[in-house]
C-alpha cells in the first residue's frame, strides 16, 4: 500500500492540472467576443479603483446604475480590489470570475472531503475526475467567462451554505457568527436571483437550530446569549449589513428595478411551471440551457457521467429526511431553495445563469450518490473486477463527454453572432464621444475612453438624474 499511495498522489495531481488548465485554457479568446454586462462591470470597477465612485460619480455605492438596472456591486469591487495590483481590462476580469467558479466548486469539494456527513471514497482517484468532469461542463465552462454578477455566486452561496451550518452545529461560536453574518448579508449584494436567500435564511436557521438544540425556554436569559451568541452575532451583522438595502426597499426601490422587468410570468409568486422544467433530469443532462449565451450547445449543463448518481444521490437524501437525517434536510431544502430564483422570471424555460448557485447542493447530491453507489458494488462484488470493468468504462466514458463539451465549446463558440456579444476587431472611438451616454449602445465607446485610453474623466460623474 505505501508504494501505491505515492501514485495515487501523482494521479490525482495530474487529474486536477488538467483539468484546471483545460478550465482556464483560452481565457483571452472564448467566447470571442464580451457580454455587454462585462464591459459595464469591468467599466465601473476601473472608475471605483481610480475615483471611489462608479460611472456616476456616486461615491462607494451599495448598488450599481450601470443601464439603469441597479445591480449588485461585489464583483465591481473584486475587480476593483484586484486592480490594486495589476492593471483593470475585461481579460483580467474573466480571469477573476473564472477563479472565482474553480473555488467554488475546488471548495464544495473541500467541505464534502472534511465534512462527516459524506463517506470516503474507495476508488482513491474519482474524487479528482469527478472535480475535473464538473468543471468542464457546461454549467461551469461558459458562466464563468462573463463578467456578471451570477458568475460570483456560487462561492458566495457556497460561504452560506457552510457557515449557516456551522451556525447551525455550534451556535455559540462567535467567528463562526461573524463569517455567517458576512455571507448573510452577501446575499443581497452578489446577485439579483441570491437576495432571495437572505429572506429564506433567517426561517431556515431558525427553523434546524430548534431541531437540533431544543427551545429557548430551557434556558435563563443570560444562558440563552451565552448559547446562542454566534446566532444573535450573525443576525445582528446580516441586518446591519443590510440597513442600505431596506432603505432602498422603503424609499425609491432601486434596487427592485429588475425584478419588474423579469417578473414571473403570472406577474405575482412563483412560476411552477418553470421551477419543474428546471429540476428536470433532461435539462441537467440532455437538453440544457435553449440560450446559446448560457449553454456550450454540447448535450445537457452537467455531463452525464453524473446522472444514475444524481438520481441515486436524490433517492439516498429523500431516504435519510424521512429518517429525519438533519444534515440531509438542511441538503434538501437548500437545494430546492436555491432553484427558486428560476421560477421568479418571465421566459417560461429554466435559466443556467440565474441558478448559477444550485451547483453546491447538486455536486453534494451527486457526491452521496456515487459514494453510496461504490460502497454498495464494494460489498456485493470482488473490488478488483469492479475496477477493470463497470466503473473504469463509466470514467471513461465521463472523460470523453468532458473533452466533446470542451472540443464543441471551442468550435461553436466562433459562431456567435448576437447583438449582446461584443467585437473588437473592427471597431474605431467615436472622435467627439459624449461623457454623458451611459446607454447600452455606448458601451464599447465608454470602455475605450477609460479602460483603453485612459481617460479618466469619464468616471466623474457628469451625468447625474
């Protein structure tokens, strides 16, 4: 065994830079052009960088103008952040929403490898190919090159997810109250589709903290804030982080702007219809996102190596929440929660962008899944003609669905041609450009005159309404 461990190791680091390298290949090229949302964002964090202020001139904003959409500001300010250091253009922003999408999925792997609530792996390897296979998937392949704001959230919603259950597990604690109330609060400001998770947190955590320490009456006033100081540390934090957002909701209602403009087709409530198409298995792994700027136009979002372990992995959870596995509850809620957003639009069709975030429960399904599936077969059949046969084939047969997503994402990417995507090749600054246009078909011109040529009197504001 300890001369096998040496290569296992060497496998499983090779399985990762390939996969990480395949991932991040072709960054400056693919797609071959830039989404309108790019440029605006990558345009107002070179003008917080420089001035303090967005393109308006508004001073640290809690919110982004940009198109008169009012988006959330934290990818803005990530650019920003990282352009202390190296200089701010749309390739740098890719790059940064690209890392931003292997540490969310590389941490999800870390929580499953270091949580008690997952069994280790027989086979030493397919934890790394199972990473590798979800990384080049649709799901991850294509999000991750705009610069929006859904490209940063799932490492956002991973960071609720985990310290909402440290919270849960130890309500106690006080750091694990402060990162929760960070998260918390985060939630409004990553993604317009993620503010819905700072309304469902507070009845969810409410909700398993009771089921799993019991009501307050059992304790003095004085116990009950020493028991729970984390809790009521992490609540306080998430509100006061979020008194900008209720002043918007009680005043103008800014930041409201865009949920008008993609309400849900009955105009009030849920969608169900379309909540349902969006957990359909054919859509994971047939049929994917109809809009070629979501999806690779390869098959399904997730590669279909996963889908006998996504069902199975569904099939185990439902089990366990009769079993009343709390854990498993807190799994299965959160993953019906996060695909809600899906259902609060008006296309009528499930949207890979707008429920970025329900990847983290999905990777733990799929993880439960495969995990139950190999230590059953481990039990029932001799280890070694399992590995020469059945799950050699179906790892096989995973590598080559990943390395077609990839192979088609590169071929067909060259044929877009939308009014959205943005191309460089030809274009020329307008020679008496306006300081005052902050309109969609101003953007290449408003990128040239800062980002490119370094004027910066753009970002100061000069249109104020």
């Amino acid at each position: 065994m300890k001369n096998i461990k040496p290569v296992v190791l060497i496998l499983n680091i090779l399985i990762i830079l390939i996969a990480t390298a395949t991932y991040f290949q072709g960054s400056s090229t693919l797609p071959t052009g830039y989404h309108v949302d790019h440029l605006a964002n990558t345009l107002n964090a070179f003008c917080i960088r420089l001035t303090g202020a967005d393109e308006y001139g508004i001073s640290w904003p809690w919110y982004l103008r940009v198109f008169d959409d009012y988006r959330p500001p934290i990818l803005a300010y990530i650019i920003a952040l990282v352009g202390l250091f190296m200089p701010i253009d749309i390739h740098m922003a890719r790059i940064i929403v690209l890392a931003m999408g292997f540490l969310g999925c590389a941490l999800t792997f870390v929580f499953i490898k270091k949580s008690k609530y997952f069994d280790s792996l027989k086979i030493p390897v397919a934890g790394s190919l199972m990473f590798a296979f979800f990384l080049m998937s649709s799901w991850f392949l294509l999000p991750h090159r705009i610069a929006g704001e859904f490209s940063i959230s799932i490492f956002f919603y991973l960071g609720l997810f985990v310290s909402t259950w440290l919270v849960i597990e130890k309500p106690s604690h006080i750091k694990f109250g402060l990162i929760n109330g960070f998260f918390v609060a985060s939630m409004l400001y990553t993604y317009y589709g993620t503010k819905l998770f700072y309304f469902t947190h507070f009845p969810i955590i409410l909700y398993f903290i009771y089921k799993k320490h019991g009501g307050l009456y059992n304790f003095k006033f004085t116990e009950c804030l020493k028991a729970y100081r984390g809790f009521l540390i992490s609540t306080l934090l998430a509100l006061f982080l979020a008194v900008p957002t209720f002043l918007d909701i009680l005043g103008p209602k800014l930041t409201m702007q865009r949920y008008h403009v993609v309400k849900s087709q009955s105009g009030i409530a849920l969608d169900l219809n379309t909540l349902k198409k969006q957990l359909d298995p054919r859509f994971l792994f047939f049929i994917g996102d109809a809009n070629r700027r979501h999806h690779t136009g390869y098959k399904g979002q997730l590669n279909q190596f996963f889908l006998p372990f996504y069902l199975i992995g569904l099939f185990v959870m439902i089990r366990e929440i009769k079993r009343k596995n709390l854990f498993m509850t807190y799994l299965g809620i959160t993953f019906l929660v996060s695909n809600l957003p899906v259902s609060l639009t008006n296309e009528g069709i499930p949207h890979s962008m707008r429920t970025l975030f329900c990847l983290v429960p999905i990777i733990m399904i799929i993880y439960t899944g495969y995990s139950i599936t190999e230590k059953w077969l481990f039990n029932k059949v001799d280890p070694y003609k399992l590995l020469r046969l059945g799950f050699i084939t179906l790892f096989i047969f995973g590598a080559f669905e990943a390395y077609n997503n990839v192979k088609y994402y590169k071929t067909e990417t060259t044929k877009f041609d939308q009014q959205l995507w943005t191309y460089f090749s030809d274009f020329k600054p307008s020679s008496h450009p306006s300081y005052d246009d902050h309109s969609v078909s101003s953007i290449l011109d408003r990128y040239y005159l800062s980002v490119v040529s370094g004027d910066v009197g753009y970002c100061n504001g000069t249109i104020k309404k």
